[in-house]
C-alpha cells in the first residue's frame, strides 16, 4: 500500500509546487495550474518510459538465460 501511494502523492507534490512557484512569478492561477499539471505529466512520462525500458532489459535477460 505504501507503494502505491508514492505515484499519487509524487504527482500531486509536483503540481502544487510547479504551480506555486508559476503563480509566484505572476501566471494567473489557471495558468499556473496548467503549468503544474504539465510538469508533473512530463515526470510522470520519464518514469514510465525508465520502467518499459527496463521491463525490456529485463524480459530480454529472461530471454536469454532460459535458452
């Protein structure tokens, strides 16, 4: 469970926080949402494509042992 909480409260951590510091600097508040939100997609994506690309290393070594 704990594990599984990590995802959320990273992606809602960074969008408050991009958010706040784009409201900081003068961006209306819709503005500065949407600038979280992205900052925390973009993340979000990095991680994703580091775990396919491990799963591939992974399954590809799988691959290879068993034969």
């Amino acid at each position: 469970m704990i594990a599984a909480s990590f995802g959320p409260s990273l992606f809602i951590g960074l969008l408050s926080s991009s958010a706040a510091t784009a409201g900081a600097a003068g961006a209306a508040t819709d503005v500065a949402q949407a600038i979280g939100f992205a900052a925390a997609v973009r993340v979000a994506a990095v991680i994703a494509v580091v775990g396919f690309v491990a799963s591939l290393v992974y399954a590809r070594r799988e691959s290879h042992m068993s034969h």
